[in-house]
C-alpha cells in the first residue's frame, strides 16, 4: 500500500496519530485497547481500499 498510494497511507497515519494527540492533549488516561481497536479498523479499510484501487488499476 505504501508504493501504491501514498497519500493514502499519509491520511490513515494523520488519522491515527491525530485521535492519539487528542486524547493525550485533553489529559485522558488512554484505554489502549480500544485505541488500537480504531487502528486496526482503519488499518483494514485502508487495506482493502489499497488493494481494490491496485485491482482496479490493472485492469
């Protein structure tokens, strides 16, 4: 994913580490397991909109 859409993956990194800077900025103990809940969920989408766009691409 990161040869083949790079802004993509710029935006899935700022998402995440935006949602991290929030949290640690208003002072709020982190629940780390839901944070790497949302991770894993973003990193999925992000995973499989990657692979659609190569799929489509080549066709």
């Amino acid at each position: 994913m990161l040869k083949t859409n790079v802004i993509g993956s710029v935006v899935v990194c700022l998402v995440l580490f935006a949602i991290l800077g929030y949290l640690l900025s208003l002072g709020i103990s982190i629940d780390w397991k839901f944070y790497f809940k949302v991770a894993a969920v973003v990193l999925v989408i992000a995973t499989i909109i990657g692979i659609a766009s190569s799929v489509g691409g080549k066709t």
